[in-house]
C-alpha cells in the first residue's frame, strides 16, 4: 500500500539520530564536520560559520567529492528539519559512519541565538565564469570565494609577471598588486604578454591594470610605480597573502626574500635565463629561504641580464604560468607545493627536474636566533662599488660587506642557482 509523505518522514526518523541545535553546536565544536542542504538561494542569506554546502538535489552525486572520509561525523541540517532528514538517511545509505540531522534546523539554530554568518556567495554571473573551477571537488564554490578573497602581489609586470597575472586575474583572485617602475618598451612585446604597441612609453604598471580589469572586472588592481627598498617593502608585502617574484635583480630579490622571513609571507620564486627556467616556494616556517641557498648576491659580473643573454620569448610564459598554478594552490592548500624544491624546466631538451632543497641551520636570515636588518644591494650589485651593502638605517651591512665577491654565478634573469654539480653556498641540493 502507498505511504503518504508523513508517512515516509516519521519512518525515515526512526531511522536516523536527530539532535536539538545546542547539541549540533557542542558537536560541530568537537570536530564534527557542518552539511547545510539547502538551496543556494537559502544559503546566502545565512548559514553555520563552518558550513560546507551542497544542495539536497545534488547530494548523493556531489558528497563524496566534498565529504570523501565516510569516517568523518556529520552533522546535516536544513531550514527547518525536513530535507535534512531525508539528507542523514541519504548519507547513510553511502556507507558514512556517524550522520545526525539537526531538528527544527537553521531556523531552530537561529531562534537559540547561536553564532551564524552571511557568507559570500556567487552572483549567477560569477557560476557562469568561473563554472569549470566549480567543477572540480577540490576548489568548488568555497574555493572559488576564498579565491576572490584573497590576494596576490606581483613584483614586476615583465616576462613572467605577465602570464602570472593573466592567470591569477583570470582564476579570480580578488585583489592583485602590480610593483614596476618601468616603461613599456617595444623590446618588451616579444616575451611580456601585459603589454602592446598602443602602450609603448606608458608605466607598465598601468598597462597591467588595463589589461587585467578588461579579462576580469573582479579583480581589483592595486598599482605600485615604484622600486622596492627598504623604506617600502614591509608596507607593502604585508597586504597580501601570497608574493609572485618575477624580479630580474638581486638587490629586490634578497630584500624580498628577508622582508618575507620578517613577516612569514610566502614567495612563489621564479627565474628565467637563456632557454631554462627556475621555479620554488620560499614560505618562512616551512622550508628553506632564498639565502639558505646563496647567502649573498653575486658579483654583477657573474649575473647577466637577459639584456645581456637574451631569453627565448616563450620561455617566461611557462614559468610565470608555473609560478600562478603555485600561488593558486598556497591560496586553496591544494597538492603538494614546491616547498624544499626546485623545479628546474630546460626549453631545449624539452625536459623537468627537480631538486631538493634542505634549510641551512647557519642561514643568516631564516636560521634560529638570526637578526634581520634590510639591506639596499643596489651599490653591492653594481660594478665597482667594492661590495657594500646599504642598510635602511644608512650603514654598511657587515654580513655584505666581509662577503663581497664570494656569490654565485646567476642562471636566470638575476636568479643564482645550483652549478651542474648541484652546489649552493648554503643548503644542500641533492636530485629527487
């Protein structure tokens, strides 16, 4: 005989555990892991701080992509304690372990006066844009809104910041800096993807801005006409979660990488010389620092500049596009960034290797007990200046100056890295 709805309802809660909304609160405090199963409409308007989300019509395909461990508790809860009930049973059926639906649901929660929050949700224009990231289990909508609540900042709008910030621009990071002082120069358009004919002579930093506000008005741009020293980059790198260096020289170079270990930032590294290109994570706390594995800048005899050696102009697509994917996974905490590693592409033999990289325990910057001062290599890296550092106070860095001539030859754009034989100055670097 047909069952009526009150019916189906009453059998299917004997069937499942239901709990009042206090008991939900002190479970989900516990560890207990938050399903709201209402429509996105309702989810908008307000739902549990740590609510994952996932409509009741899209359950059963979508659950095991976002809840994988069928150990993990649950607590799943509706408007008012209907759907969330047919939700727990649903839940069961696919073999998760302990499922309880909260009675009376987000109404009940609210009417107890517990905490809830309005989150940040998709416009139907930002699902149409954004809808292939959606797709994937690992980044979905959450992923998507933490994207576009995050930040990037991007030192240099040249050959690899541009790809960079296409990518980053384009996957929906809210807020992007653009750090350059530099024109646009016709030179340029051969690698440097920002920038076009009509905008040679402008500031590259405003060739950036226009060009990433046109592929997506989501992003907010944030500009920086200026050179990164002492007095500035600390201001500077502390409002965004993630740096892009795309530097081509070691004065910025080794500044950043100090200021970073000061504030815990981490830096997406990458470099480009010739046909080969470079790219690491430097994330203080994690793995090695920049100085871990060179402990002072080079000569500037022994680091040419692509003015100087040329690039292959495709080469600083691929690894500024590298360096966007390792900054969108530090944003998401996506795989396995290339902490501790160097991950080293030769255009050439068309082949990767990578590197590892340990921590130097004697580092002058990361190193335990280590005293940072921020140092202007400007002079240091100039020909002729006899090795002196110039410090924010004005004084001569003594750790640049007793190490004058004793840095290592560049292979990138300004970047040192290992010989053939996988040597460094500080950290060992061994094959993986």
């Amino acid at each position: 005989m047909a069952k009526s709805f009150r019916e189906i309802l009453q059998q299917t809660r004997q069937e499942i555990r239901e709990v009042d909304p206090q008991t939900a609160a002190d479970l989900i405090r516990k560890g207990w892991k938050a399903l709201d199963v209402r429509t996105d409409e309702e989810y908008s308007q307000g739902a549990l701080p740590s609510a994952v989300h996932i409509d009741r019509g899209f359950l059963e395909s979508r659950v095991e992509d976002v809840l994988p461990d069928r150990s993990e508790p649950i607590v799943v809860y509706c408007a008012g304690g209907v759907r969330s009930a047919f939700a727990a049973k649903t839940l069961q059926e696919l073999g998760y372990e302990q499922v309880v639906s909260m009675s009376g649901g987000f109404n009940a929660w609210k009417d107890a006066g517990l905490e809830w929050k309005t989150p940040r949700v998709l416009t139907a224009d930002q699902r149409n844009r954004y809808h292939r990231h959606i797709l994937l289990p690992e980044v979905g909508t959450e992923g998507q809104v933490k994207l576009l609540e995050s930040s990037v900042l991007l030192l240099g709008a040249g050959g690899l910041g541009s790809p960079a910030a296409l990518y980053l621009a384009a996957a929906g990071v809210g807020k992007i800096g653009v750090v350059d002082y530099d024109v646009v120069d016709s030179s340029n358009l051969q690698r440097q993807i920002l920038h076009n004919e009509e905008r040679v002579g402008t500031l590259k930093v405003e060739s950036a801005r226009e060009t990433i506000t046109k592929l997506n008005p989501d992003v907010e741009v944030l500009t920086y006409n200026t050179r990164l020293d002492s007095s500035n980059v600390l201001d500077i790198i502390s409002k965004y979660d993630v740096i892009v260096d795309g530097t081509d020289n070691f004065p910025t170079r080794y500044l950043l990488n100090d200021a970073s270990v000061m504030l815990g930032r981490p830096v997406v590294h990458g470099s480009i010389f010739r046909f080969e290109g470079q790219v690491s994570v430097f994330w203080p706390g994690k793995g090695p620092c920049y100085r871990c594995l060179y402990h002072v800048p080079p000569p500037p005899e022994l680091a040419p500049s692509c003015a100087e050696a040329g690039v292959l102009g495709v080469l600083p697509g691929i690894i500024g596009s590298l360096q966007a994917m390792e900054a969108i996974k530090i944003l998401l905490g996506l795989g396995d960034p290339l902490i501790g590693r160097l991950l080293v592409y030769d255009a050439l033999e068309a082949t990767f290797r990578t590197l590892k990289l340990r921590r130097d325990p004697a580092c002058p910057t990361c190193s335990e007990g280590a005293e940072i001062t921020l140092v202007d290599y400007d002079e240091y890296c100039l020909p002729g200046n006899g090795g002196h550092g110039r410090s924010a106070a004005g004084r001569v860095d003594a750790r640049a100056k007793e190490s004058a001539g004793s840095g290592q030859p560049a292979s990138s754009d300004g970047a040192p890295a290992p010989n053939a034989a996988g040597e460094s100055t500080g950290a060992s670097v061994s094959a993986v």
